[in-house]
C-alpha cells in the first residue's frame, strides 16, 4: 500500500480566513457535495473537516497525510496465521521490518500483507513443483 505524499495548503488571505472562522463558528454540520450530490460526514470526519477548516480558518499553514497502520507483535502474529514468538524470531532475523516505540515491537500492515503474499506464491510453486514430478514419474 503507497502512502499519498502529504499535501500542504497554505494559510488563507485575512479575508477569506475571517469568513470561514464566522461560518464555523457554532456549527457542527459539515455537508459536502461531491458531483452534485450531497454528502453529510460521519463524525469522525466531520470533526477532522471541521479541524482543517479552523486551522485555515486562523490562517495557518495545513498539511494533510496519511498515517501507515502499526500493529503489535502479537495483532501481526494474528493477521499472520502464525505465533507471537515465530513473528519476533523472524523479526529479530531481518525476515520482517520492525520498528521500535521505545522497547515495543511494531510491524506496518503492508510488511505482513507482503510476507503473507511471498508464502502464497512459495506454496503455489510447492504445489505445482509436485504436481510436475508426479506427473513426470506416471508419464515414464
């Protein structure tokens, strides 16, 4: 999964930042029309509209990224089909990327997608490997 690279809007003229600040003041209804349609935002996104726009809104400088999902050690193992302590010795051999928060282990989603993807391709050529020996060995 490619991260989109961060988008910066820069603070908006006195005017316009002034404008905004009034129409937000004591409003929590943020509805967005994409291609003629309405839309109204769930909470967790209207809040964050409502935060970009107030941050412009004081003229401030806005960056807009995505953050990449970190998981435990132990919600990889998960994901992954396979033990916490086979997750950390396959970490500890460079099998994985981890990084460190502090003394804690954390593993980004694609990393384990990734692995996951490279054992579905190695048992497919397990498979079909046999398959072709068996079938060499009845075709002789």
């Amino acid at each position: 999964m490619a991260l989109i690279a961060p988008r910066v809007t820069a603070g908006l003229p006195a005017g316009e930042a002034r404008s905004l600040t009034r129409a937000l003041e004591d409003s929590n209804d943020i509805t967005v029309f994409v291609d003629g349609t309405v839309h109204r935002l769930p909470g967790q996104a209207r809040d964050a509209v409502v935060d970009l726009l107030a941050r412009l809104g004081r003229g401030e400088t806005v960056t807009v990224s995505s953050v990449e999902e970190m998981l435990t050690t132990s919600q990889a193992a998960e994901l992954a089909g396979i033990s916490h302590t086979y997750l950390r010795n396959m970490t500890d051999r460079g099998e994985i990327p981890v990084e460190y928060r502090g003394s804690h282990r954390r593993i980004r989603t694609a990393d384990i997608m990734t692995w996951l993807g490279k054992q579905k391709l190695a048992e497919q050529k397990r498979k079909h490997e046999k398959d072709a020996g068996e079938h060499a060995g009845t075709a002789g």
